[in-house]
C-alpha cells in the first residue's frame, strides 16, 4: 500500500499508512508517543486481522515498537496502553512480553500504570463455573506501560501546564475513568476515551512538543494533543478510520475554530455601495474575498 498525507493542518498531521512501511516521520523528531495497539483479540477490525497466532503477534509488535524507537528523540516517551494478560485461545502474559520485547530494542522501563476501566460486567468467560477444577481469573484492569529511549530527564526545560492537583493525582500508578463507547467515537471498533492520552500528554510531555500514535484509530490522542497545545502526528491503514479522525478533530478539538472566526470578522466588515451608470436608483453590494 502506497501512503498518503490523508490530512495536514497546522500543527497536526494523519498519514494513512502501514506503520511498518511508513517514511514520513524522520528519525529522532517525536517528544512522546501514546498509543495502544491492537489486542489481537479478534476484533474486527477494516484493514487488519486481529487474530492471528500470539507468536506473530509478539514479532509484529516487536517490528512496529522498533519503528517507534527510531522516531523517538534520546529523551523520548512512549505510554503503551496493552493488556495485562488474556485468556482467549491460551492464557498469555501480554505485559510481561511486551515489556521484554521493548528492552531487548532498547527502551528503558520507567514504571507502569494501572488503568481501572471498571468493565468486569463484560465479562462472559468464568472457565469452569462454582468449581476448582479450572477457574479463570480476570483482572478488570488494562496496563500503561512507561517506556522511554535514553534519557529519562528531559534536556531542555519547556513549559509544563500541569496542575498541582492533577500532578499530585495522576502520579499516583493507579487510574480509574471509564472506557470509550463505538458510538461516540464515530463507530471505530476499539477506541480508548480521550481522558487515558490526555493524562499522558500533560504528565509526560511540555507545550508545544511532538505526540505520535502509530495506531491513531479514532484520533482520540491527536484530539488530546489538540486541546493541550501539542503538534501530533497519527499513523491509521484504514482510509475510513483517517476519516472518523478528521471528523472527531473538527468536532472535538475545534481545529478551524479561529478560521471560523476570522471568517466572521470578515463578513462584519463595512460594506461600501455603488450606482451603476445604467440605472442610478439600483444599489450594488461591492463585497471583496481575500
């Protein structure tokens, strides 16, 4: 698949493309990258099997991880929203691996987050009901694994626009807000809330940095960097799902807003009227566009 800029405003950007593949993020240029890739969970996904033997699932996460190593700046952060473990088709240590494979690249692991999703009411698969013989037990939690490339301590010191409160609350490992409905993420599968790279953004990086998410989906980390006045990038295979991003951005994140604006100042501005020679009496309205 030949990639596209599918959408470039300002200081945001939506490629349209594989991740793998992909030559339009130079190396060494991203502050912060927030992402969850797929589950391989078997959703169903447009342009991408989520189902696939866990072994090829590990080897392509490792090819997409070592991607984003080389995107990162030494002082470069990844927040990777994954799994703790899963027990469809086998039970799997999914944070385990991951944090194995992303050292064995290079990453350095700093500490990991507990998201409480509070979702256990989905929950459909017990194992061997009111028995010993072979329960399942399922944490109703999802991990944000903070990863970083060289050097934990950023170089330059940058505006923060965290709060005190917000600092003292999110430093803590264990956060709890709900999930994202399909429904209010224009019907994208699997989209995280905008609250999860929000926190990440403003806890981990300053104003005016570089946020990527190699799996952009709905677009909820570039709504977040929008909001928070950082440049984003997102990476998305699937054409609709670049667009379901697009739309959220302008819904959500206002992204024409002060062109809107302007566009009203504008149309406010004195109107100057003439008479043609042909019929004095007749009024024209003499209406420059720039």
């Amino acid at each position: 698949m030949k990639g596209e800029v599918f959408f470039n405003h300002e200081k945001l950007k939506i490629i349209c493309e594989d991740v793998l593949s992909t030559d339009k993020i130079p190396k060494n240029s991203v502050d912060l990258i927030v992402t969850s890739p797929p589950y391989n969970v078997d959703i169903k996904y447009n342009s991408h099997n989520d189902k696939i033997n866990y072994e090829k699932y590990l080897e392509f996460s490792h090819k997409w991880l070592s991607r984003c190593f080389e995107w990162l700046k030494d002082d470069g952060r990844l927040c990777l929203n994954i799994l703790l473990d899963k027990n469809k088709d086998g039970q799997q240590s999914v944070g385990a691996d991951f944090t194995t494979i992303a050292k064995k690249i290079g990453y350095k692991y700093h500490s990991t987050i507990i998201w409480n999703e509070g979702n256990i009411s989905r929950r459909t698969a017990w194992g061997s009901w009111l028995s010993a013989s072979a329960p399942y037990v399922i944490a109703p939690v999802e991990l944000i694994l903070i990863l970083y490339k060289q050097d934990w301590k950023k170089k330059e010191k940058k505006e923060s626009d965290i709060t005190r409160q917000e600092f003292m609350d999110w430093t803590n490992g264990l956060w709890t807000f709900q999930g994202q409905s399909k429904k209010g993420a224009g019907g994208h599968p699997a989209p995280f809330p905008i609250e999860l790279p929000r926190r990440c953004i403003k806890l981990f990086s300053f104003v005016g940095d570089v946020v990527l998410d190699p799996f952009m989906g709905s677009g909820s980390t570039l709504i977040a960097a929008a909001n928070n006045n950082r440049k984003s990038i997102g990476i998305d295979v699937d054409k609709e799902y670049c667009a379901i991003a697009k739309k959220r951005l302008i819904a959500e994140a206002n992204i024409f807003e002060k062109k809107l604006h302007e566009m009203k100042v504008e149309k406010e501005k004195p109107i100057t009227r003439k008479r043609t020679d042909s019929n004095p009496t007749q009024k024209l309205l003499d209406v420059t566009v720039n």
